[in-house]
C-alpha cells in the first residue's frame, strides 16, 4: 500500500510558464518555481531514484530484502518500536508541554530549552550515553539486569533511544496550540466545579488533539528512519533486536550483494520505510487541516 | 477524522503495545547462573560486518551437522554484524555475545583485557584465525593511472580513498600493509629497514588521502559511486564487489600484508550461559577444510597458513611478497609502539601530510 502511494506521486513541474502577464505574476511565478526547483532538487529527485533502483525491476528486490534473515522480523521491530515511541511521547509530551506553558516555577525557561537538547545532540552520542547509563555493567543498568530487566541490547533500549531522539517532535508541535488556547476557558471550566483532569479532558484536550497527532505521527516517522542512537543500544541481532534502518546498511555490505540485491534491495526497504512515513505525513496534513477548517 | 483515528488506530496501537510487552518478556529470558546446559541452547555470534553471507551459510551448515549428530537437536544462533571494533566495545558493555568474529587481534584483545576472554586464543589452532586475505588496490577499469605498486599512491594529484583508522580497525591494515612493504624493502624508492622512509612513504600516501570514510565497506562504495583514483581495501571485498558486478579492477601490489581475522570463544559469557562447549566445537568447525571451502567461495578469502595465502585463488591473484604483522613485531608494537604509537611512523606521516 506504502509504495503504490509512493509511486503515485510523480515530481510536478510548475505549468502554464507561457504567457507571462504582468511583473507582479513573473514574481509570483518565479517564487513559485524556486520553491519548485528547491523541492525537485532535493527531495522529490532523491526520492524518485530510490524508487527507481528499489521498484525498477518490481517487487523482486523487496522480496529478496525480505528473505534475508532478519528481514521482516527488523521491519516489523521498527513499526512497533516506533508506534510505542509515539504513544508514549504523545502523552509525556503533551504533559511537559503543558507543564511548561501553563505553571510556573522557576528554571522554567531552562527547562524549554533543555527539550530542545535531542535535537543537537548527534544521536550516536546519545546512544554512546544511554549504554553508559544502561549498559549492563553499568551500576544503573546492572541493577535492573540484576531484576532480570534487559535494557540495553535488548528492544528496551531501543525505545529509550527513540523516546530521546523524538522527545521534541511533540513538545514543539503542541506547545504553541496551547500557548494560543484562552486560560480564561479552562479558569471557566474550575470555576463550574471541574478538575484539574476534567478540565484537560473536557475543554483542552479537543482542541490539541490535532497537534498531538500531529507530533505523535512526526515522532512515529522520525523513529522509523533512526539509525545512529539504535546501532549502539541494540547490539543488532538478527531477529531480536536488529532494526529496519541498521538491516539496511548491512544490506549495503558488498559481501551481502550476492544473496540479495544489494543495494537495490536497500532501496527498496528504504522505500517502504518512506513510504510509511510519507502516508503519516499525508494524515497528519489532513488531521491538522480538517481541524483547523 | 481525529475521531476515527482514535477509535480505529488507538486499539490498534495499544494491542501492538501488548504484543511488545510480551516480546520484551519473553526476550528477559536469557540464563544466568548455575549452568545446566539447555535442550535448546541458543549460542550468541557478535562479527564484524564483512563475513555476514559467509557466517549465514557456515552456520547453517553447523547446525544440520549438529543435528544428524545429536539426536535432532537444533543449536540456536543469534547473530549480530557490525564494525569491529564497535562489536568488542558492544561486548565489553554486555552485549552477551558467546563468540566474537573479529576483523584484527588487537580489538580481541580489548575484549580479553575487559576479562571476558580466559582462553589462551593467541596460541589456539591457526592463532585463532580463521579468514586470511591481503590489502590491495581498487583502481579504474584500465588502471589509468598506472597504479602498481605503492610508491605509485604518492604521484601528485592522485585521490585516495582509505578509511579512517581512528574508526576503522581495518583501516589499520592498509597503513600496516604500506609500511611493511617500505620496511621489506619492496618499494622502489624507499630503503630496506629505514624507518624513515616507511614514514616518508605514509606522509606521501596520506597528503593524497580525500576522503577518510568511517569503515573499509563505506571507502569501497564510495568509490564505486565515482569517487577518487583508487580505494585501498581488502582483497576479498573486492572480489565480492567483482562479483555482484562492479567494474572494480583489483590491483595486487608485489608486497603486501595477509589479512588475519581471528574468531574467538568469549568464555565468560559463553560460561555464564552454558553454551562453552558448543560454542568452541563451532569455533573449531571454522578451522576444518569444510569451512575453509564456503569462507573461500561465500567471502573470497585466502588459506589461513601464509606460503598458502599467498598463491592465486579461483578469484585473486597470488601475491609476491606476501607478510604478516608478526613479521613486523606484532601488533602490540605496531600499535603502541612503530606505526600508531606516539611517535610511530604513521602517526607522525599523518600530522606531517594533513598538518
């Protein structure tokens, strides 16, 4: 399904160049085809070739990607890691988001910024960080591994790694809904007699929800696509903890060219991944806009 | 809409949330502690990336053998593929790996001094090596730059691609397979034993180095994508890059190092989930002319005894002055001491080239 959706969307080029009128329209249309141009270049092309080397020769190369050993175990580890990313950063980024906006305390700004912090650090690093943290013959992680809880090397630390990465994704994308939202609505809704939770429920939750969709799906398409975090925390063993992004550079191994395809094979699971994350973003544009229509 | 997806993916979601949760169970039930060897023991197998299709078929071939000879019983393998050194950094934090396929002895070392290795593999059968090959040249069809041997890596202008040997392990072949050549005299140019020279022909190579890629497999697809005069790489991965139809043209310079990966039991966790006798029996499989053959015919390797290593094979040419790391002092000394130490010739080669 991913794919066909993929495919189905050709690079558009600006039409109608003919004709130009007046300057004010060979502006617009200028502005308009950079931001073409821009698009085409670096999206859209790259895309095309990799649907061109995954799909040119059918579904053949996903096919031999998927009897690799490994293969569809690693696919469907990373669509659940990543669905359970996006729930649990839906709710705990909705909360920090709400915390942050809505009380105050000191070290308030200190902490917005500190959300941020995923977003700079080079997610290798973090994973270098989480094994320090968790690693089995660390004194936090050694603890746990005494309890029988596996953290790093095992599909725990994978989601630990993501929950990190994508943290921001849905601070960022609920926190300016709810700076925009009226307090006098929810000051109404305490004064009738409703708790702190049913004031959430009832009166701001149906008007976030679009953002936290928005941020859960964006989280869910940005853990799909992670790699340097998951390589150091996984110990990527072939079906248990190896993830779609590591199985494809391991696809890329020219000792691995021979069994499957390769390369093309990698493109194709690229693709696929692709193609999950462009029908979220499809969702999320149309959550967003019917919402707000 | 926000109402449909909540009705129709919430469940969905929070079923996959069950679904994980008991994989994540299931998973927490690795054995530990007093050790009573499991009808159905699973063995762990951390390589480095490169053997990947030669280990799937070694160990399926293993496990049937196993199976004809113990009643049925199926031996599990979990595999696990990355760099070198990142595997034994990997297992040095706990990654529970009962057997590691290095891609060069001192990285088995680092996992030796974490105390993870008891036995004595350094003196085991063929040193613990199981795969062999050599550093050679990747160059362009019809070698335009006449790329022979290494004294031809430092005419001006020429573009390298070798990886980094701050990241790489195998990267630290290619250095040691330039400087030997220079210290056995091989290299027109550069006298025989003359440290300075190996150190003069390093600086030379290194001013003409590109692009420093993170692995041997990152340098050799990026130049198959066009980039650069000629890789410095491995003779074996060429071959399997030859063979999936690259125009790769391999070029085996007159003196080069041998390629030893050794592959090794990691006893304290193969101890601590009661696989160590089975894990060795499979360590040992390696060294038999069986495995020889599918590590020769799935990843283009050389014979693991040196006069051997250096005839031609089915798909690489036979090398003249073929030498190992032994023949340089080791690799203890290579690293901390002649090549990479302080003031070892490629560590002073490179401040010069790049400085």
């Amino acid at each position: 399904m991913a794919e066909i959706v993929a495919i189905e969307h050709p690079a558009r080029r600006p039409e109608g160049r003919a004709r130009p009128p007046a300057g004010a329209a060979l502006r617009r249309w200028s502005l308009r085809g950079a931001a073409f141009v821009y698009l085409g270049l670096f999206i859209i092309l790259p895309v095309g070739v990799l649907l061109q080397h995954g799909f040119g020769a059918g579904f053949a190369n996903l096919r031999d990607a998927l009897r690799t050993p490994g293969g569809s175990a690693a696919i469907r580890l990373t669509l659940e890691m990543a669905a359970l990313t996006a729930i649990i950063n839906g709710i705990f980024g909705t909360l920090l988001a709400y915390v942050l906006v809505r009380m105050r305390f000191p070290g308030r700004d200190l902490l917005t910024t500190v959300v941020d912090l995923p977003f700079a650090v080079p997610t290798l690093v973090a994973g270098v960080m989480l094994v320090a943290l968790y690693g089995p013959n660390s004194t936090v992680g050694g603890w746990f591994e005494a309890h029988g809880i596996h953290i790093i090397f095992a599909p725990l630390g994978i989601l630990l790694a993501l929950l990190f990465v994508t943290l921001p994704l849905v601070v960022r994308s609920v926190q300016p809904v709810l700076l925009e939202l009226d307090p006098a609505e929810e000051e109404a809704a305490r004064v009738l007699g409703a708790g702190r939770w049913t004031t959430f429920r009832r009166v701001m939750f149906p008007a976030l929800r679009p953002a936290i969709a928005a941020g859960c799906l964006l989280a869910f398409a940005r853990a799909l696509g992670e790699y340097g975090a998951i390589v150091i925390v996984s110990g990527n063993i072939i079906n248990k903890t190896l993830t779609a992004p590591v199985f494809i550079t391991e696809l890329l191994q020219p000792s691995a060219y021979v069994r499957t395809g390769g390369p093309d094979a990698a493109a194709a699971v690229s693709a696929v991944l692709f193609g999950l994350a462009f029908v979220l973003v499809l969702i999320t544009e149309k959550l967003v806009h019917t919402e707000r229509s | 809409m926000p109402r449909w997806f909540l009705s129709r993916v919430g469940p969905a979601l929070a079923l996959l949330v069950a679904v994980t949760g008991t994989a994540c169970s299931s998973s927490s039930a690795a054995t530990s502690g007093p050790c009573t060897p499991s009808a159905n023991p699973v063995v762990t197998l951390a390589a480095y990336s490169n053997p990947y299709a030669a280990y799937g078929k070694l160990i399926s071939t293993w496990q049937s053998e196993w199976k004809d000879a113990h009643d049925g019983q199926l031996v599990q393998f979990l595999t696990s593929f990355g760099g070198s050194t990142t595997q034994a950094q990997s297992i040095i934090n706990g990654l529970g790996a009962d057997i590691y396929a290095s891609s060069l002895a001192p990285d088995v070392e680092m996992v030796q001094q974490a105390g993870l290795i008891t036995n004595d593999w350094q003196h085991a059968k063929d040193n613990s090596i199981v795969q062999s090959g050599s550093v050679v040249f990747d160059v362009r069809p019809g070698n335009p730059k006449h790329i022979e041997n290494w004294n031809d890596l430092t005419q001006p202008g020429l573009k390298i691609l070798t990886p980094d040997p701050a990241q790489s392990g195998g990267a630290k072949w290619n250095i040691v397979a330039a400087y030997g050549a220079a210290m056995r005299g091989e290299v027109p140019g550069y006298q025989k034993g003359n440290t300075a020279d190996a150190e003069r022909l390093l600086e030379g190579i290194f001013k003409n180095v590109t692009v420093m890629d993170k692995s041997a497999n990152d340098s050799l697809k990026n130049f198959e994508s066009g980039n650069g005069d000629v890789a410095i790489t491995y003779d074996y991965q060429l071959a399997a890059a030859k063979a999936a139809g690259g125009d790769d043209v391999l070029v085996e310079p007159p003196s080069t190092v041998q390629v030893q990966t050794p592959t090794v039991v990691v006893d304290e966790n193969a101890n601590a989930h009661c696989v160590a006798d089975i894990a060795k029996q499979f360590v040992d499989y390696l060294h038999t002319k069986e495995a020889q053959d599918i590590f020769a015919s799935t990843a283009y390797t050389r014979p693991i005894p040196t006069a051997e290593a250096a005839k031609a094979t089915d798909f690489l040419p036979a090398v003249k002055d073929l030498f190992t790391t032994d023949d340089l002092g080791g690799w203890d000394q290579l690293v901390s001491d002649t090549v990479f130490g302080p003031n070892g010739a490629f560590t002073q080669a490179f401040q010069a080239a790049k400085g």
